[in-house]
C-alpha cells in the first residue's frame, strides 16, 4: 500500500513521524517513511490552500496513490464537537470565493464562472464518498469519527462579526485553511482521500488558553498512527 499524509505542518504530526523510520527525502516538501508493507509518503506544503494545490498537484501527477490523508487541527463552530475529538471532513469548500454585491455576496457558482455539477463539484460543493477500498479495520476506525462539513479560509475566525459574516454564508462545522484544495486535487485525480482534523478550539474570539492543542495532536497521531498500521 502507498500512502499520502498532507500536513501544513510538521508539528501536527510529529508524534506520528517519530515512530517510524525514515527512508528517503526527496525535498523540503516530501520526505517517505515505511512501515512493514505500507510505503506513506509525507507531504508539507506549508500553510494555506495555495502552496497545497501547488505541491499536492505537482505529487499526484506523477505518484499513484491507493489512499491519500490530510490530517491537521482546527477550530470548530459546533458546540457538540468536544475539544481533542478527530472528525472527518465529508463535505469542503470555499464559501468567499466569489464577488460582494453591494451588501449581498454572489459565489461564483451564481455568478456563472463555474458549473456546480462539475467534477470535482457536485452541487457546489466538495464531497467525499466512504472509502470502500480499505481494510475492514480501517473502514472501521474512518466509519467510527464523525462525520462533517467544513469551510476552508485564508483566515481562520476570531472575530465575533467575522464569525457571523461566514455563518450567514456557509453552515459548517470546522474551518481549516487547506481542505478544500486537498479535497480539490484528490476528487480531480479520483484518488481516495479522507480528510481528518482534530479540533483544538470552538471559533469565538480568539484566546489561546481556552484551547485544547495538547489533546486534539495527541488523539490525531494516535489515529494517523492506527490507520497506518491496521490491516486486519
């Protein structure tokens, strides 16, 4: 099995990469790790949808991949979520992509510059199917997270009429700043793909102590680390 771990950072998933041994670094972006039978190629484009279109694009063009993995933190909207808990991001995408018009925002889906229904769009949005070429056990760990929807932003919130602004233009209940362009590439290519993300803090104003960043890494390596190694 050949798989593809995308990170903004390596400090997300440090823990992960210290219990496996590396065996070739391609560049500062892409370095390959093995354990037993599973090759896992790790990609760090560095934050922000842009350098991750960039080089996510420039690997899938020339590297098959049975799975690829965006794993990373984010804040979330939904007061249910606890923090530390690891969701998967079933449904992605960019709500302030489009024009103001006067007090009203078009997206570009009704502006006419993109079709909605369009790969890798169905309906506007990104959405991921299960992935049903996988092991029993890791379909059983994927199946067992929740399930959500997430908005990606060049700007997480920490604003109370930032924090409205988006409310009133996407539903969500996670926001990161590179999904929607990992969702992007993998849906274009057909490559499965599973987004994972542990929340670290609810989106309100922002204060560092309320978060939970110690929790959300430990419980998203903890997980990175049982996809990678079940096969059962």
């Amino acid at each position: 099995m050949r798989l593809l771990l995308v990170a903004a950072t390596v400090f997300e998933i440090r823990p992960f990469l210290e219990r496996l041994p590396l065996t070739g670094r391609q560049d500062e972006q892409l370095s390959t790790y093995q354990y037993k039978d599973v090759t896992i190629d790790i990609l760090i484009p560095g934050v922000g949808m842009v350098p991750t279109a960039f080089f996510l694009g420039r690997k899938l063009a020339v590297q098959h991949y049975d799975m690829a993995v965006n794993a990373g933190i984010a804040g979330t909207f939904n007061r249910a979520l606890p923090l530390g808990s690891v969701v998967n991001v079933t449904e992605d995408c960019i709500p302030e992509l489009g024009a103001e018009d006067g007090n009203k925002f078009l997206s570009v889906f009704e502006l006419g510059l993109v079709d909605p229904d369009v790969l890798p769009y169905r309906g506007g949005k990104l959405l991921n199917e299960p992935l049903n070429e996988l092991s029993p056990a890791r379909s059983a760990l994927i199946e067992s997270l929740p399930k959500v929807k997430g908005i990606t932003s060049n700007t997480v919130r920490g604003n109370l009429q930032s924090i409205e602004r988006i409310r009133q233009l996407a539903m969500a209940d996670i926001e990161s700043m590179e999904g929607a362009a990992f969702m992007y590439g993998c849906l274009s290519e057909k490559v499965p793909c599973l987004q994972l993300r542990a929340i670290s803090n609810f989106v309100e104003e922002r204060d560092k102590s309320r978060w939970n960043l110690a929790l959300a890494l430990k419980n998203l390596n903890r997980l990175l680390w049982e996809i990678a190694t079940s096969h059962s």
